[in-house]
C-alpha cells in the first residue's frame, strides 16, 4: 500500500534529479566560507529577493532565531501573532536563547495582524518595560496569503514607529505563486525573511536566511553559537537551487490539489475552510482521533485535530487526492 502523507509539505523526498545534482555539488568548508556551492545559494537567493546578503541554516527555526536575535537584543521585545510558528511552534527559543520578550497578538481572520493593535502593544520609551524593536509576520500564515496592500502598510507603519520588519516566509514561494507576483514583490517590504527550501519546494533540509550585510554578519556569528556551523554543506545546498529553479512555478499543482480537495470534501458534508494555497482545514470536532485511525487503515497519514490541517505537496498527485476524499465519505457513512 502505497502511504499518502498529508500531515505536511515537509515530508517530501528528494527527487532523482535533485538527488543527481547534490551527488555533483562542487563542496568546501561552509565555517570558513568556502563551499561554494553554498556561497551560491546564499548570494542567488539574497539577489532574487533583493537583499545584500544570505545565510543558509539547517531549519527554518534556526533561520527565524537568528533574524530575532539580529534584530534584537537582551531585553528587547519583538511583535507577534498568538498562532505564529516563532511564537507558539519554535520551542520558545527567542525567549529562552535571547531573552527577548515575544509580545503576540490575536491574528486576524486574513492571517494579518491589526496595525491599530500592534501600535497600542508598542511600549513606550520608559525603563520599566521592555523595548519594543521588532514586528514579526508570517507569510503564508496557515495557507492564507498576506495581501501586498497590506504589507506596504506595515512596512510604512514599522517605518513610522522605528520597528524593523522580519517576515517569516517558510512558505514564501506558495504566497507568490497565489499572487502571481515575483517573490520579490513580496520580499521588498521586510529588513529579514526567512524563506524555507524544504517545504512545498521539496529540498530535504535547509533555510536561508535573507538581510542586510550587517545584520548577516551577526546572524553568522549567532548561527556559530546555537551549532548551526556546518563544513562540506554543499550537498545540502545544491538541493535548494534545484528547488529553486525547478520547483516553483509547480506549486500551482498543490493549490490545485487543495482546491480540489476541499471541493470533494465540502460535496461530502464535511466543513471546509476557504483555501487558498496548499493548506485543507475540517472541522471535525471529537472525531479527530477517529478519522486518522480510519485513513490510517487506508494508508493515509493525518494529524489528529479538531481543527484537522491538510497539506498538499510535490509527493501527493491527484488521484491520491481522490482517494482521500473517498476515505472521508466513506468515514461520514459508518
């Protein structure tokens, strides 16, 4: 049986062209700056999303850390939604590894964040509180796409305010494709992004994180600290420029397959989100549980929640898509 794995786009496996070029990565010893096949990585991709410079980290967490500790210093504060992967799934590691103080926000139903409420958390300037430095977005934040209007004004309103801008685009390429821009449109507005190559773009690990000189030097320094060092990287970096330059413009596919998805299963009774990338959410209440034994049985991985995410990606086509919707009628009839 043949396993249709729909807990997330990070469970894709290389494919045998990127396995190809890995196996003929020019390599060197990333610590001292010499593999080169990393140096590309780093100076392609801060090019296409218009930065002067790039790191490239084992994990997106890694690669968020780095640009809050950037930014910020002990003490300092940063911004943040309530649901944002750096606030609520990266281990807390902002507070813990950099004493800064997250200060997150309810996240709106568009997956903005209210700037009339990020302007009332700002402190003001007074010892007794934290420094407010830094506001943190997310884009796709849970599939859904922050509209570019909406990004010229927070990068105005962080102007206005002395904040810098990070954006955490773990799924940055999903967001461009839905808009039919260049990344870059996307990029222009943010100090810092982190851009994730392992996800929808099917690399098997690895991040880079994108910025100014400066603030990359530091991150350098920081990535050093937390053990992100690595020697003979190349490998590792000759999959990200494969993605990058096969595996973007197929995203479309997967927002397809979640349309689709979402389609079968609303005609199925079941409540469906609006989707807009490669992210299904079902309600499904107390049969959370239920369901992922049932499709497990059918070789069908899922995440028990009420609030049940799927995730399309390179590594499920369509007819498996088909399947899925099955499983689920055939679970609403038992």
């Amino acid at each position: 049986m043949s396993v249709i794995d729909l807990r997330s786009d990070t469970v894709t496996q290389p494919t045998p062209q990127m396995l190809d070029a890995m196996t003929r990565a020019d390599t060197g010893d990333d610590v001292y700056g010499e593999d080169p096949t990393v140096n590309r990585l780093e100076a392609e991709l801060a090019k296409r999303l218009g930065f002067a410079a790039a790191l490239f980290v084992p994990t997106g967490t890694m690669s968020n850390l780095l640009g809050l500790m950037a930014h910020c210093e002990r003490g300092d504060e940063y911004i943040v939604g309530q649901q944002a992967h750096t606030y609520k799934y990266e281990g807390g590691g902002a507070a813990v590894l950099g004493s800064i103080q997250p200060q997150p926000l309810e996240v709106q139903a568009d997956g903005s964040l209210d700037l009339d409420q990020v302007a009332a958390a700002i402190k003001p300037d007074d010892f007794h509180f934290a420094r407010t430095r830094l506001l943190a977005l997310e884009n796709t934040m849970q599939g859904k796409v922050l509209p570019l209007e909406y990004l010229a004004r927070a990068r105005r309103f962080t102007q206005d305010n002395g904040l810098a801008l990070h954006l955490d685009g773990a799924r940055l390429y999903n967001a461009a494709v839905r808009l039919g821009v260049d990344a870059r449109e996307i990029t222009r507005y943010f100090d810092s992004v982190s851009v994730c190559l392992s996800k929808g773009l099917g690399a098997p690990v690895g991040s880079v994180l994108c910025g100014s000189v400066e603030l990359i030097g530091k991150a350098r320094r920081l990535r050093k600290m937390v053990g992100g060092g690595m020697r003979q990287a190349g490998l590792l970096a000759a999959a990200g420029l494969y993605a990058l330059d096969h595996h973007v413009e197929r995203l479309a596919d997967d927002h397809a397959n979640a349309q689709f998805l979402a389609e079968g299963l609303r005609g199925a009774g079941f409540s469906v989100e609006p989707v807009q990338t490669n992210m299904v959410y079902v309600q499904m209440g107390d049969r959370a549980e239920a369901i992922k034994a049932f499709a497990a049985e059918r070789g069908i991985k899922l995440s028990a929640a009420a609030r049940l995410r799927m995730v399309t990606h390179m590594d499920v086509n369509r007819s498996q898509i088909e399947q899925v919707i099955a499983t689920f009628v055939e679970f609403s009839r038992k």
